[in-house]
C-alpha cells in the first residue's frame, strides 16, 4: 500500500517531543499516512541518545519511535528559530502535537495567527504539572496490586502503559479534531495528561470504583487474574506456561486433557461450588491450580503445547523476548518487515497493527537527525538556499543543505 491510500494522507503534522506518549502519536499518524515533521533542538532532545543503543551509539529507541518522520533541528531559544516552527505549523495543515509547555508555541498564540489551528498538549498531569509513567503509576495504585500476594512493598511493571494510552489517545484526538475542522472549518485545543490517562483507564475498569461502591479494594493475586480462573504453571522440563479459563468449554477441555473429571466434580460437590460459574472458578483457583498442576509437572513443553493445541483452552508458553524475535510471531508474521535503518542496520520492523482493506503499510526508516531541516523548510516555507545558508551560518538550524 502506498502512503497515498492510508486515511491521513495528504495531511503534515508537526511534532516538536521527548520521551515516549507524544513521539508515539507522532508514529501513529504517520503509519496512518500523516507526514510527521518532528522537531528537536539542534544536538537533539533529551531522547535521542536514550538506551538501548547499538553498537555505534544509535539509539534504537529513538528510531523505534520515529520510522517514517522527517526530522528538522531548529534552535529553540532563538527569536527566529521560533518563528520558523511557528511558521511550519501554521502555514502548513496546523496540527502541532508536543508534550512541550513554551509560551512562543502556545494554542493561543498560534490561534491568533491561524483560528483553526490544532493544537495537541501532553502533560504529565492535569493541573500542568510534570510527571513521567513510573511517577504516575506509583502513584495509582497498579505497583500495590502487582507480584506476588505475599509480597510487602510495591513492584513496578516495565511497560510504559500511560505513555502508550496517552500517545495513542493523542492520536485519536488529532484525527478526531481533523474531522471536525473539515466539517466546520473550527480548530482545536487539545490538552491530554498522562495522569488523567492512568486515571481514567483504573476508573473504566473498576479499580477505583470499587472502594468507593464496595468499601473493598483489589488484592494482590501473583499470576491469577481477577474475577477469572487464570493462572501460570511449570512443566517437566521448567518451562512456564499461562492458562486462562473464561468459559465452561475451556474448562472442561482442560479438565479432560489433565484427566482430573472425577477429582474436580468431588471437589464441586464438597465444596458446593459450581465450577461452570466464573465467581466459583475464581473463588477455589488454588484448589483447582493443585489438580492442574500435576498433569503439567508430569509433561515436558513439547508434549503439553502439542495437547493444548488441539483444545479451546487460553494459554501461552512465557517467552523472552529475544525468543519472540526469533520465533515465527516475528519471522512468519505480516505485521514485520524487513528494514534497514542507518546505524542500526537490518531488522524485522513492524508496520501499523491495522490494516485498510487487507493491506499493510509497511515502516520505513527514522531519519538521522536532523537530516530533513533544509528540505522540510525549503518545501514548507519556500526558503531559497541562500536562506538556508544564512539559518545554518548562524546556527539557527541544523544539517545541510537541500
């Protein structure tokens, strides 16, 4: 597929961005079909050397997040490298995205200069303040509710899950502010904190509900799973694998499998539990986990995912993530091409996890840094190159000339 048939096509965004939320609602749009101008100071903000890197100091991070963008680096503390981002932004579509608070980027000055103007603010939290995922998560409640249920302190996770929420929300509040201006001409302020992200998901789900609903409060459950029977369990060979079941089927695919009928239906009656009921699965979860157990300790790997696929049974064999680069969800999947990147060098990259259509648009490259600042503003602001020339003499862009 061609950029030309994705649903944004034709439309430029400028993102000026650091970390995780805002550079990935910049990919988003991108791989949406958007052209995403990122802007950074000339050096590079404080992600472009952010681990992991390769071996000649590439930060492969930073070019995870940014395929496919073009890559300007304008001095921000300058009078006129202001004006130019200003420029870029509102004598091009004028949707600017960026977890930045500068006053000379604001949505009112911008507006003054082009009414209908999409502005896109991250922030850490609602009221302007700063905060990053891990600060947020602590202070959700999501660490105290996570490991073992004999384990004292908080454990964090290592997925950055509000950035990800938030730079995907971004996302949607641009293409939903898009609609909206085409259809009534009108801009947008947009203002999207990383707190109230957090906020809102624990709400939608319950967590925060249920203390104030029931008095009561989520536990800490290891690698069971709330409400459901879901739990992880050992091989004869040590191998770790997770089982979930959600309906009756499951169940007694899995009873059948582990040869436990008799053992389980004496346990309903003593018990009086009735485990085609979710609450009753969830309830004995330990006492049904011991007579699965056994049938997976007495099984190597092999011969339980042989017997597991052949059933309607949840389940997965925990897996590294070097293992899942190697392994055929990456090696045999669409979702990945092949991609050279400078400085990296060649990897299987993903494309947008949607398709249009049935067809996949695949990533390309995140330019070097800086690589595209003469182009965008020749194109963008029909600079001539002695411009160009005079920006980069006195240092007020970065790169070389178009």
């Amino acid at each position: 597929m061609t950029g030309s048939a994705l649903p944004l096509s034709g439309i430029t965004v400028v993102e000026l961005s650091s970390f995780v939320a805002a550079p990935l609602c910049g990919l988003t749009l991108n791989q949406l079909g958007a052209q995403v101008i990122r802007v950074d100071p000339i050096g590079g903000a404080a992600d472009t050397q952010r681990w992991p890197l390769s071996d000649d100091g590439t930060s492969i991070y930073w070019t995870g997040l940014n395929k496919g963008k073009r890559s300007a680096t304008i001095d921000l503390r300058s009078t006129e490298g202001q004006e130019l981002i200003q420029r870029l932004v509102v004598e091009g579509d004028g949707i600017i995205v960026t977890n930045a608070v500068l006053p000379w980027l604001s949505h009112e000055l911008l507006a003054a200069k082009r009414p209908d103007v999409i502005h896109v603010q991250l922030l850490g939290k609602g009221d302007g303040s700063t905060g990053v995922d891990y600060t947020v998560n602590a202070g959700l409640g999501y660490p105290l509710v996570t490991g073992p249920a004999d384990h004292a302190g908080p454990i964090n996770h290592v997925l950055p899950a509000w950035d990800v929420s938030c730079g995907l929300y971004a996302a949607l509040a641009v293409v939903a502010a898009v609609h909206r201006r085409d259809k009534s001409g009108v801009g947008a302020q947009v203002r999207i904190a990383l707190e109230d992200v957090a906020l809102a998901t624990a709400g939608n789900l319950g967590l925060l509900t249920e203390p104030q609903v029931t008095g009561t409060q989520r536990e800490r459950l290891g690698n069971a799973i709330y409400g459901q029977y879901g739990q992880d369990f050992v091989s004869k060979d040590g191998a770790r694998f997770m089982v979930v079941l959600l309906t009756k089927r499951h169940l007694r695919d899995l009873v059948d499998v582990t040869g436990t009928g008799p053992a389980v239906t004496a346990l309903a009656e003593a018990l009086g539990a009735d485990f085609a009921s979710e609450g009753d699965r969830y309830r004995y979860r330990d006492v049904l986990s011991g007579l699965f157990g056994t049938w997976f300790a007495d099984h190597t790997a092999d011969e339980i995912t042989a017997t597991l696929s052949d059933t309607t049974v949840l389940w997965e064999q925990y897996r590294t993530f070097a293992e899942v680069a190697e392994g055929p969800k990456v090696t045999d999947n669409p979702l990945f091409s092949r991609l050279h990147q400078p400085g990296v060098g060649d990897y299987l990259a993903p494309a947008l996890p949607a398709t249009f259509d049935g067809v996949r648009y695949a990533s390309t490259a995140a330019p070097a840094l800086g690589a595209d600042t003469a182009a965008v503003l020749t194109e963008k602001l029909n600079l001539t190159t002695t411009d160009i020339e005079r920006l980069t003499s006195a240092k007020t862009i970065g790169g070389g000339t178009p």
